[in-house]
C-alpha cells in the first residue's frame, strides 16, 4: 500500500511585490518564467523517481501569483506531477490565483490539468483598501474572474481575506464580509495583517504595531480591541452562512475544509517543489534553496539522499520532542484540537504524560478546554494561541 | 648583599586627574630607559587587566624598577609606583604614595588643575613627598602651558617655571622628566641593618606562587627564609622567594634592604593576610612599632547580586571567592530573596569597584547576574536604644521600632568653570546637599564644596554631574562621617504584592519622585500578561505610585506558508527563551533586565 504525500509547488513570481508581503516572491520577466518552468517541470521529474510508494492525495500551487504563468507553463508543470507522481482520483488539486490574471484560456487549461480547486487572492472588497496593500486588482476585476471560473464549473473556490488593515474600521470590514458573502464561495480563509520585517509596510507601520503591541493607542493600524472584534464579527457572519471555523483563520462549507492545510497541521508527509519551498517527509524537514541563479542550476534538495541520510544532506530529522511539540502546536491550530488517542498512537506515551501539567495550567486560565478525548483551544485561546503554543514547547 | 648604593635609588609615582597622560607617560618611561623596545611595549604596560585599558583607569597598583644612565654618568634604579586613579581606592593611593619619596605630577597643558589633580596633590603633600610638575599634552593646538603653569604656582603653591613642557605621546622632552626624578626625588632614607618594616603597598593573589605582597622597604633586609610577621593581622610566614618587578614579570633576588621596593611570597593562600597598609617585620627581630596609616578597608556600597541563571550559585560563589582573593577590600555575604532565590550581599569601596567587580564576573567568569540597587550602611537607632547596621533594604524594621536613622554622608568637591556654576549647585541642591563653600581658583574657575549624601552619589551623580557641565566638572569625595536623615523604604508592588529585589531606603523627600519613575519605568519593562497588571509604590501601607501594564488581548501568529513550520518554530522558540529570563512573582513574569533598569532613572 501506497503512503499519502501531498505537494506543494511554488511559483516565485508576481506582477509586483505588495506592500505588505514578505514571502518569496519577485516580478520577473517571460524569459526567466519560462525557464523556471523548465527547471521546475525537471525538479519535479527527478523527485518523483523517489515518491514510488508514496500516492499524492493533494497538490497545491501557490506563491507568488502562480496565475501569472501563461497556461502552457502551468501545463508543462502539472503535467511532470501527472507523469511523475501517482495521483490519486480524488486528489484535492489548488492553484492559488490573483484577480486581473486570469482568463478563460488559462482557467480551461487548468481544468483540464486537473485542478478542481481556485484559491483567489482577494484581500478585501473595497477598492481604497486594496490600493493601499498595493495589490494589483480591482474588486470589479475579481468578480470578473469569480464569475468566471464559476461559468466554466469550478465548483470548489476560497476566497482569501485580510483585516486589520492600516485605516481599516469594523464597518470597512463588514462591507467585505458581506460582499463575499454573497457570492457563496466554499472556502474564506481571513487572516489578520501581521507587519512583517523588511517589508514597505513595517517602514511605515513598524512603530505603530510595537506602540499597540505594547498595548497603547495606535495611529494607523486598528486599535486591538477593534482587530478582536473585527475577528469575531468574521467567525459570527460567517458560522451564520453555514461556514465552520475549522483552523483559527480558515472557514469552509462542510465538506469543503482545504486538505493540503489540514495536511500541514496534522503533519502529513509533504513535499516541496519550486525555489525555496519547504517539505517534511518521514519527520524529516528540509527546504530548497531560496537562490534563484542556484535553483535554476539544479541546485535543489537532492530528495534520495535526504531520505538516505538526512544530516549529510543539510535536513534535520525531527527527534521525538521535536516531534510531539509540532504536534500539538500546529494540531491546537484546529478547532478540532488534538486527540489523545492519536497522540498515544503516535508517540506511544499519553499526552497526559508528556503535558498534563501544561493542559491544565491553560485550562485554568480557559485558554483550553477537554472534550471527548479531545483538547483544544477555548475563544480566548485562539486570541492568544502563540502564547498558548509557546508552552507547548519541552525543556530539552 | 647586591651592593645596591642607596643613593642611588628614586622612588616615586605619578599623580594625576584622570585622562591628564599619567599611563601614557609611565610607559614613555619604560620605554626610554630601554627597559623594553617600543616595538615589546603594548600600550600602557602597567595596566593589565583588559578592563583597565579599556576604561583607561588603573585599578590596582603596579611597580616596576628600571635603570637609568644619567647625564652625570651614573646608573640610577628607579622604582615607578603606579597608584590606582580613582577615588574608591583612595586608601590604596594613600598607600601607595606611603611607598615613594617623590611625585610627578602630570597637569594637562589644555585643560589645566582639576578636582583630583587638587586632591591627589594635597595627599601626596601629606605623604612629605616631593612633588614636581609636568605639563604634559604640549602638541595639543589648545595648549597654554604658561596659563597652566601659572595655574600650578596659585592654586597648589608648588614652583613650576622650570616644570618639563612634555607630550607624553610624541616622547617629546620626556628625557627632562628623567633628569628631574634624578634630581627632585630624593633618595630613600632608613639602614640595612635596622630590623626589619616594611610597608604592604598592594597584594596579588597568583595561583602559582600564593600571595605576592607588594613591598617598600622601609628599614632593615628581608631574605628568603626570613620568618615575617605582618603587624596588623598577625599573620606569621616564611619568606619563600624576593625580588623586585621587571616589566610585567617578577625577578627573584637574594634580598631586599632599606630604600628598595620588591616583592615578597611567603606560605600565605589568603590576601586578607596580607592588608595594604599593614607592616611586616622579622618575627624574630621586630621593630618597634608599625608604619603609621594602617586601616582596615571597609565597603561602603552594598548590593544584591544573584545568578541569573538559579542553577549557578555555586558558580558564583567560587567566582567571588577568587576575586577575594585578589581584592581585600570585596565582601560578600550569602542572602536569599523571595524575588530572586539564592544570591549574595556584596560590599564595595564605591560604584566603580562594583562595577568592576561585576564586569569581571560577567567577562572573566561568564556568569549572567542580576544586581539590585547599590545602597550605603545606614544606621538605624531603634526605640530600645538598639543600632542597626543596616545594608539591606529587606532587613529595616518597622516604622514603630525606629527612633531616628543616620546615613553616611560626604565632603564633596567640584571644580567647575564659572558658567556651569548654577547648574552644579541646583544639581547639589537636587541631592539634598549642604553648602559648605565656594572659591574662585583663578578667574573662571571655582571650587565648590558640598556636604552630600552618600546614597544620593552612588548612582549617576557623576554622570549627571557631566552632562549638566558638558564635560567640565571633575568631582572629587573623602568620607565625612553620618548625619540624622529622615528615611524611608520604599516597596515596589507588582499585582499586589511585594517585591522585596525591589524595595530601596530613600529620603522622604524625594521618594515620590522615585516611586514615580520606577513604577514606569517598569511598566515599560514587564511585558503584557493574560491580566491587567498593577505596578504601584509603597510607602509602609500608603500607595504613593501606580502604573498598569494593560492585559494582553491578541497573540496570533502569522500565515503560515508553504509549510514552512520552522520558521514558526522558531518564533515560539524566541517567545520561550525570552520566559526563561523571567523571574516569576505571584502569577507575574518579570523580566531580569527589569531589576536592572530600575538603577539608571534618567535624571533630565
């Protein structure tokens, strides 16, 4: 039997860099995608060879703007995963997607290739807003693509969402809600803007987000209370459209959780394709190089020698500490929690064992709570989950 | 013996304000008379330790004896005496001046006399030495040396025209400061045959040799084998090796003899065996009474210092014991607080030595330490008549118990430029001292004198001193005694309860004013909790201070992307390892930078 494995592929390219965005992504010339998808179609060919027992039960594209690739690009690199890899039928396949890039050409070539998930880069449906993260796109123009992905049967669509945008009020954030609502997409996952380091915006908001985070009044940036509240406005509007909060960002219509997520907080085995992307397989993590000269030389993870010899190869096998960390920390990311049987049947040592103490401290605070063999964080925990995931971590 | 001609011996020291050229100039000395070529010569040979030649102060004294032909054609030993330049070793200057006959005072051609140039003057005038002028830093573009000269001759009364004109730096003219010691430090008095005194000037405790006092002949010969007795502590030993100092090494030599200053090792592990001041004699052959000036040395800045890491007490329990080893003057004492576990009550000479100390168990002994706020010894007269030494905060008894309390205060002298004048007195004024005197040294220069107390010092007084004088201000303090003061302690309370690393004796009248400041200065410190955080100022029973540190409502972690856990990881790694560094109060983190920032309250 065959043991699950999910791919991630990234596409490093964009139209421009938004202003908030710190992920490795770059605007690039025809000429370099081009040949990115070449290198990327032969990354893929030549891990594939050690994936024989493995079947892939997701694949997600993302970036970047992987949409930005011309559709016979997209094609060459989803095809290599077909050839390659063994697929299985009803395998979740997502290309994440900007508004403004695509096209009835692109969006057919992706059914085609198999793809029955869009995940669309929305950020917010005021215009204003979008102008001020510096994305490249319209509402207008995103519901031009929505509607059109919709025509031509994409019947498994997420809409990307942000709040807590500099300027950004509770009613701005309604209006969006509400707008998105009404197009019914499957999927809404709707994360809070973090200012990141090196970023345009942490030159601009920087100062203002230590100022709030030390709990005083901020300039820009909404005021905690407000962010809290614009969080719980999301997760009210939308449990009442029949979404369920099943991650603390994401919301999906049952049936409709995104696998390849779920994958990473279960800690399913993955794999990474594309410059700088990052994998686990076997408890062993690695990541490709994030030098473009070098990824486009082949310089990526040599996956047999990972897996024969992680040291060698610049990987770090996880210990079993390691281990049950991640476990908890990414499982508690979950409505659902973490199971103690399945820690038991993981680890083969009971969660009460290994963190009773902790569960109970956090429970005393009702910043988790125990149900059906089951932990997982209270509303006030998701509030503050980084602190709760912090004492999740064992002394070596 | 060596046949060392008397006469021909000069010991002598070199007094000067700090940064005036006084270790630039011993090591042009060195250099000249050949002892070492400039190429061997590191910079300021005679201070060894790192944290000397990075502060550029002397902590502890050096010796070292070179040969000089003079220009009458005879070999002359000189006996270079470096005396430490700060005024938390005074009695150790004191001591060292004790051990020579003569004194190069080094003034700065630019900025002239200042307050320890005075103070270092008169104690070597105490000391019947004989004290000549170098005006040094010549080649500075600001240089008058004729002002400075003049200076000399008005304000100490020392003739100074024929005073060497010199850039220590350069090596200019420095021959002139030869031929003067030759001159103008007279030989060493006393006989060979007399029994034997001599003079402790400082001690080093060396892993190899045990302790090596560091010796002036005053009277009569000490050889190996010889049985001494050191006067003050009683201590009795036998001479295992003499010899005087090369250039950062000790030579052997078959003996020592009236006029002469060397070293001395004897079967003694402990420094405190052999106190500077104190006389050793022959135990067999004593002399009749002991040099004069000995005293005990004892600490007059206390603190708390606590491993930061609980788990190294012990580490810093040897790492103090070796200091002691070396530092007579260092006192520590075990002390438990309930904030910060297992620690130790530490005595210093001053906010320099406790500085020093706590560099180098940092530095040289890798601990990671938490320091509570310096305090003086105050006295507490309590309504039984009892009197308490009090050095802790902790240890003050009830309000009810205490009749009155005195603290130890100080004369203090400023020498200041004529503008700054007003803000050195406000500054005084602020630090609740007496006004004693003002006089005008030359036409835009005065001298202040102030009656102020210690506590009110110990922190940044020198610091505010020189921002209120850009720079100007040299400042200069001796013991005075204590005074009735009207004290109190001050408790700080973090979510209500009582941090006793926290609590300091301060006057009545400013503790508003400091209750204030820590209270946010510690809410800027105390990250944001689940709960709202009270920090408030105590007085017995009264609030007289509160800040809040607001509850914390959002602690959310980014996207994560493309499955990069590990960048995740370490995020929660950096939020664990940051809660390592915390003290735990109640159900209250306390980060340990924040018992430190509570010393340094900004002063304008």
């Amino acid at each position: 039997m065959r043991r699950p494995l999910e791919l991630y592929i990234h596409i490093p390219f964009c139209e421009r860099k938004c202003l908030y965005c710190d992920f490795l992504s770059m605007p690039a010339g025809a000429g370099l995608r081009s040949r990115y998808a070449e290198a990327l179609a032969g990354e893929i060919r030549r891990k594939a060879k050690s994936c024989g027992g493995y079947e892939v039960s997701a694949v997600f594209v993302g970036g970047g703007t992987p949409s930005c690739l011309e559709a016979e690009q997209m094609a060459k690199i989803l095809e290599a995963v077909r050839e390659g890899f063994f697929i299985r039928e009803d395998a979740e396949v997502t290309i994440e997607c900007n508004p403004g890039t695509l096209t009835e050409e692109k969006l057919a070539c992706y059914q085609r290739l198999g793809a029955n998930r869009l995940s669309i880069g929305l950020q917010s449906a005021k215009d204003g807003e979008l102008r001020r993260l510096g994305r490249i796109h319209t509402f207008r123009q995103f519901l031009g693509n929505y509607r059109l992905a919709r025509e031509l049967g994409f019947g498994n669509i997420n809409v990307d969402l942000m709040f807590a945008l500099p300027g950004q009020g509770i009613a701005d954030w309604e209006e969006t809600l509400g707008k998105v609502l009404e197009l019914k997409p499957e999927h809404i996952s709707a994360y809070s803007l973090i200012v990141e380091e090196g970023t345009p915006f942490y030159e601009a908001y920087g100062e203002d987000d230590r100022k709030r985070a030390r709990g005083e009044k901020p300039e820009f940036l909404p005021e905690e209370e407000t962010e809290c509240g614009m969080y719980a406005l999301a997760r009210e509007m939308l449990e009442k459209e029949g979404y369920r909060r099943y991650e603390i960002s994401n919301y999906a219509k049952p049936g409709f959780e995104c696998r390849h997520n779920i994958g990473y907080w279960r800690r399913a085995s993955y794999l990474g394709l594309g410059l700088g992307s990052a994998s686990l397989m076997e408890n062993i993590r690695f990541s490709n190089t994030s030098d473009l000269g070098a990824y486009l030389g082949g310089g990526y993870a040599d996956l047999e020698k990972v897996l024969e010899s992680p040291e060698c190869a610049g990987a770090v096998r996880l210990d079993k500490k390691e281990q049950m960390e991640e476990f908890m920390f990414l499982g508690l990311r979950m409505a659902d929690g973490v199971l103690a049987e399945a820690f038991r049947a993981e680890f083969g040592v009971g969660l009460e064992e290994v963190y009773g103490a902790a569960v109970r401290k956090f429970a005393r605070q009702k910043l988790l709570a125990q149900a059906e063999g089951r932990v997982f964080l209270t509303e006030k925990g998701v509030a503050v989950s980084n602190y709760v995931f912090a004492g999740f971590l064992l002394e070596a | 013996m060596s046949g060392i001609d008397q006469s021909k011996i000069r010991n002598f020291c070199i007094i000067a304000h700090i940064d005036h050229g006084k270790s630039t100039l011993a090591d042009r000395i060195i250099e000249k008379t050949g002892l070492l070529t400039s190429r061997e010569m590191q910079d300021q040979v005679l201070d060894n330790m790192d944290l000397e030649r990075e502060r550029g102060i002397t902590i502890k004294a050096q010796a070292v004896r070179i040969i000089y032909k003079a220009k009458d054609g005879e070999e002359y030993i000189f006996n270079l005496i470096d005396t430490p330049g700060h005024v938390d070793f005074n009695y150790e200057v004191s001591r060292s001046l004790a051990a020579c006959d003569g004194a190069i005072l080094v003034v700065d051609a630019a900025q002239g006399i200042e307050a320890q140039t005075l103070a270092n003057v008169y104690l070597a005038l105490d000391h019947d030495l004989d004290v000549f002028p170098v005006i040094n830093k010549i080649d500075l573009p600001s240089a008058d040396p004729e002002r400075v000269v003049s200076e000399i001759e008005d304000i100490i009364g020392i003739e100074a025209q024929d005073a060497p004109r010199i850039s220590a730096k350069t090596g200019l003219n420095v021959e002139d400061v030869l031929e003067q010691i030759v001159k103008k430090v007279p030989a060493p008095g006393g006989s060979a045959d007399h029994p034997l005194q001599a003079l402790i000037f400082d001690s080093l405790y060396d892993s190899y040799k045990g302790v090596i006092a560091f010796c002036r002949i005053m009277e009569g010969t000490v050889k190996v084998g010889t049985t001494i007795r050191m006067m003050a502590t009683g201590a009795v030993a036998d001479v295992v090796e003499v010899g005087y100092f090369g250039a950062g090494q000790f030579i052997p030599c078959d003996g020592l003899s009236a006029g002469m200053v060397g070293y001395i090792t004897a079967s003694l592990k402990n420094v405190r065996d052999t106190q500077v001041g104190d006389t050793v004699t022959d135990a067999d052959n004593p002399c009749s009474e002991p040099l004069p000036g000995y005293k005990k040395v004892n600490p007059m800045v206390f603190c708390g210092m606590y491993p930061a890491d609980g788990a190294k007490y012990p580490d810093l329990r040897d790492a103090l014991e070796k200091l002691q080893l070396n530092d007579a003057a260092l006192q520590f004492e075990p002390e438990t607080s309930v904030a910060l576990g297992f620690g130790f009550r530490c005595g210093f000479l001053g906010l320099l030595h406790l500085e020093i100390i706590q560099e180098r168990l940092e530095r040289e002994y890798n601990l990671d330490l938490v320091t509570t706020a310096p305090g003086v010894i105050y006295k507490v007269h309590k309504t039984n008549g009892e009197v308490l030494e009090l050095t802790n905060p902790s240890n003050m008894p009830d309000p009810s118990e205490i009749d009155y309390m005195e603290e130890p205060v100080v004369n203090a002298e400023i020498m200041v430029t004529s503008e700054f004048i007003g803000p050195i007195m406000d500054l005084c004024q602020e630090r609740r001292g007496t006004y004693v005197s003002m006089e005008y040294m030359e036409e835009t220069r005065a001298l202040i004198k102030y009656i102020l107390p210690l506590n009110e010092i110990i922190y940044d007084f020198f610091d505010a001193l020189k921002s209120r004088s850009r720079g100007y201000a040299s400042f200069d303090y001796e013991m005075r005694g204590y005074a009735r003061s009207e004290l109190v302690k001050l408790d700080i309370l973090i979510n209500r309860e009582e941090v006793d690393a926290l609590s300091f004796i301060v006057h009545a009248g400013t503790a508003y004013e400091r209750g204030r400041k820590m209270c946010e200065k510690l809410k800027e410190e105390i990250p944001r909790h689940l709960f709202e955080i009270p920090i408030q100022a105590a007085i017995g029973s009264k609030i007289i201070a509160r800040e809040t540190v607001k509850a914390m409502r959002k602690d959310v972690l980014a996207k994560c992307y493309g499955g990069d856990i590990t960048r995740k990881r370490k995020l929660l790694e950096k939020q664990k390892e940051g809660k390592k560094r915390m003290r735990q109060i109640g159900n209250v983190e306390i980060p340990q930078k924040a018992f430190m920032s509570v010393l340094k309250l900004d002063d304008k």
